[in-house]
C-alpha cells in the first residue's frame, strides 16, 4: 500500500479580510502550499476542499468546481467535503485515502471560510445548521449553549473550574502572540479572562474561540513521488475518524466526547502508538472546555484531569505534551473549513523544524484532532517524522 507524505503547506493570515472571498482564500494559501511543495501545478491530480457553508456566508454554492478551475485549466477532479467544523480534517483523511488506495499521485487539500461579511447573529444563525434542528434549535440554543451544557456537567461531575477554562484561553492566547498568521495578538491576564462579559453562562467572551476568515492548504503525494522532490516531508501514519448523534440529548455522555474516542483508537491502532507517543497535539478548542475535554477524550489524561493538567502547566508550549502551539481556534482563529487543515500545517512546521520561533524540540509524532458541532464528527491524524 502507498505510504503518504505531506510536502507543502501554504496558509493566509487568519481575522478578517474585507476584500477577500472563499475562492481568494483558497487560492492564496494554494499557491503557496504549491510553491513550499516545490512542484509545478501540472502535477496535482486531485483536489478536496474543506468549507462548512460558503452557499449561507456568501450565497454561493459548487465551490470545489470554481476553486478547481481558478488554479488550474486541467479539468481536475474536485470535492467539496463538508462536515461542520471537521470539514478540513475530514478532506485531509480523504486526500489520504485517495493517495493510498492509487487513485491519486498528487494531491491538493485545501480548507477556506469567508465568515466576517455577516453579522455575530447571521453567523450564529449558519453555525447553527451545524446543530440538531428537530431536538436543539427548535428551543433556541446555539453553539455557546451546547458547550456551556458540556462545561456545567464536567464542573459537576470533576470539580473542573472556571479559572482553568480560562487557562486554556490564557495559555492559548500567550501562543498566538509568536504566530504570525494568528488572528489575536494579544498576551491576556487570567483575570481578564475570568472577567469578560458572558456569553452562555459559563462561558465568557475568551471561552470562546472568534469568527474568522481564512485559508489553508498542503499538498500530500505518494511514496514515489517523493523520491524526485527537493523537500522535507512529513508521513500521515494514522487516520482515523467516527459520527455520533448530533444531538447532545442522544448521547452517553455530556463530559465527554465517544466520537473522539473512537476516532483517536482507530488512529493510534493504525499508526501502531498509543497517546504516551504523541510529542505534541493540535486540538479543537472551539470553546475552552471543548480543550480540556478533548485532551482527556485523546488519552493524554484521564477523564476529569484535563483541567488540572492545564492548571499544572503540562499543556503549556514548555510543558510536557504543548496543546496547540499556534494558538489553537482560540487565539489562531476558527475559520471553520479551514480549521482542520491548519492544525495540519503546526503540525508539519514542528516536526521539520521550520516553527520559527515557538519551535520545539524532538517532535516525532504530531496528532491533530478536528470536530463538527458538539462532537458529533471526530477525526483524528496522525504525523510522523520520516527517519
Ligand atoms: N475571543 C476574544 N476576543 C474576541 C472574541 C473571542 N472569541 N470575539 C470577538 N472578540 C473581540 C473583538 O476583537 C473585539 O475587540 P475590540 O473591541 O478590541 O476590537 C470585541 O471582542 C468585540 O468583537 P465583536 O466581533 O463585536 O464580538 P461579538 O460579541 O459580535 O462576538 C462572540 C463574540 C464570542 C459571540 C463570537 O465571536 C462567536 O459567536 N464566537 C463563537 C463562534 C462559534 O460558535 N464557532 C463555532 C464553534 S462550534
């Protein structure tokens, strides 16, 4: 079976861009994720897109086509994935697959969201088709409030806190200060973040991660391929990815994530490691509990001590096991397509060295995991240092 590397990556600066759409941001993070590949345009063969909702954001729909042929004049096969905020990870686990089953040499993963040209409640409103319309919507409830459910049972049932929700917007706040493309640069105080206004009790304005436009893409090519390129890659050693009800109501738990669960086993099994062999992880912290429930639900900690491994400073940048680096959603910014792909990118720039200046040390293995809505899509990738 084909081994699969990545071996570009390319993204814009995450916030706002007035004169920029979908197609604009596709494009710029495209062409230099293709310029980082080292390749000519010629050589893609395929292409997957991840967008939630450019048809509501900016009423138009058939994006993979119009992306396709704004880069290139070849007819090239082109798929739009969505799936709510997994859009991304999700079109780079089946890039993957692409590659390894020999459908693809060459392939082009890109992930854009144009969301600032509406207003926070019309962005709520499309957000919002990411929820339950038969059981969730109906009665009013959005995003905050599903997470603020999540954070209320995890206080009730672990003795997680307020303060150390708002560490995982201070410690990923402090992050995005060394990351150029991030969309917040600016270091916040565990007071300022204790305090700022609610949003859904109780969770708070730095609970909460932004709206964002944005772009992100790499390029993944087969084991063959590589043997003729002048770069450094990275190897994708573990996919894996699982559904759930999207209704918080019809699942097992409110305090943590099954999707998760069993998107994580089914990744490690392929990549053959368990969570003690992951150097560093990109996690999505679309609310801070969602961070701390997610670092549990991946097996970095056990169920209830994901607060207190924040609390402890494990998952600073210098701790033992760095939680998003580059800011994570919080601070980086969430531009919901895009998301999945540029924890990606982190990824790739730690392992080959190439973080500037929130480099680690001895990264081997990166993980990334990305979810829809309230967790009711998970996937999980894998990375590795090729030896
Ligand atoms: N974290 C920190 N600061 C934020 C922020 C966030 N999430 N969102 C906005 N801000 C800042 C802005 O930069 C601005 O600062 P300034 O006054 O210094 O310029 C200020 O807060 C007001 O910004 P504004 O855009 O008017 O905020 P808003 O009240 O309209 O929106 C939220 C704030 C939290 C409601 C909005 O960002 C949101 O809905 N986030 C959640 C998105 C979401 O659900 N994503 C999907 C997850 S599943």
């Amino acid at each position: 079976m084909n081994r699969v590397f990545i071996i570009g990556v390319g993204l814009t600066k995450f916030g706002k861009h007035e004169q920029l759409s979908t197609r604009d941001l596709f494009f710029h993070a495209s062409k230099k994720a293709i310029a980082d590949a080292k390749i000519d345009i010629n050589e893609i063969d395929g292409i997957y897109f991840g967008n939630l909702s450019s048809d509501r954001f900016e009423h138009q729909a058939h994006t993979a086509a119009i992306n396709a042929s704004n880069i290139s004049f070849r007819h090239l096969p082109s798929t739009r994935i969505e799936d709510a905020c997994a859009s991304g990870g999700v079109a780079v686990a089946q890039a993957y697959l692409a590659i390894k089953s020999g459908l693809h040499d060459t392939v082009l993963v890109a992930g854009a969201e144009k969301m600032t040209n509406l207003s926070t409640p019309e962005v709520t409103d499309v957000l919002g088709t990411c929820a339950d319309d038969i059981y969730e919507l109906p009665h009013g409830i959005t995003f905050p409030g599903l997470y603020a459910l999540m954070a209320r049972a995890h206080m009730h049932k672990y003795g997680t806190t307020r303060e150390q929700m708002s560490m995982v917007a201070v410690k990923n706040h402090f992050n995005a200060l060394k990351n150029p493309y991030a969309q917040f640069h600016k270091e916040i105080t565990l007071e300022k973040a204790m305090n700022s206004i609610i949003v859904s009790d109780p969770l708070n304005l730095y609970d909460c991660s932004p709206i964002t436009d944005g772009g992100a893409a790499i390029i993944l090519t087969s084991e063959e391929k590589i043997k003729n390129l002048d770069v450094s890659p990275v190897e994708i050693v573990g996919v894996g990815q699982a559904s759930d009800s999207i209704s918080l109501a019809n699942r097992k738990s409110l305090t943590s994530i099954e999707a998760n669960k069993i998107a994580a086993k089914r990744a490690y099994n392929m990549a053959q490691i368990t969570p003690k062999n992951i150097d560093i992880a990109e996690v999505h912290d679309c609310f801070t509990i969602a961070e701390i429930i997610n670092i549990e639900d991946l097996g970095f900690f056990e169920e209830g001590k994901g607060g207190k491994a924040v609390e402890e400073g494990t998952t600073a940048i210098d701790g033992d096991l760095p939680i998003n680096t580059d800011g994570g959603l919080k601070a980086k910014g969430h531009p919901i397509g895009a998301t999945g792909v540029a924890q990606i990118i982190e990824l790739v720039h730690q392992i080959r060295g190439t973080a500037e200046n929130r480099q680690l040390n001895g990264i081997k293995y990166g993980l990334a995991q990305n979810m829809g809505g309230s967790g009711a899509t998970s996937v999980v990738n894998i990375l590795k240092e090729v030896d």
